[in-house]
C-alpha cells in the first residue's frame, strides 16, 4: 500500500516578546525608584488594557 498527500495549516500567532525598560536619573534616589516605578506601571497597565495578563508577563526588577 502507497499513500501520498499534502497539506496545510494555518494559525494567528498566540505569543510575541519584547524588551521594555524605564531608565530615571535623579538627585534623589528615592525619587528615581518612585518616578521609575510608576512609569512601569503604566507600561504594565497598558498591556493589560491590551488583553495581556499578568500571568503572561515576567519581569526582571531593578538592575
């Protein structure tokens, strides 16, 4: 017995990954930490308005 075929499939991308960091210089450390937090934040925010969920995301923290 001799079979041949061929197919195709076809799907919507389901994962994308990206790079995104905040960089603050200030007098103030304290300061720094704070305005750079609340921008991340925001960040984090936005994806999740954009159906991203915190379980897809991973972060590093402060370097």
């Amino acid at each position: 017995m001799t079979m041949t075929g061929t197919g195709k499939a076809t799907a919507v991308p389901d994962e994308v990954s990206f790079t995104v960091a905040v960089a603050v210089t200030r007098g103030d450390l304290s300061a720094a930490l704070d305005e750079g937090s609340a921008t991340m934040r925001s960040v984090l925010t936005s994806l999740e308005e954009h159906d991203v969920t915190k379980a897809d995301m991973q972060t590093t923290g402060c370097r």
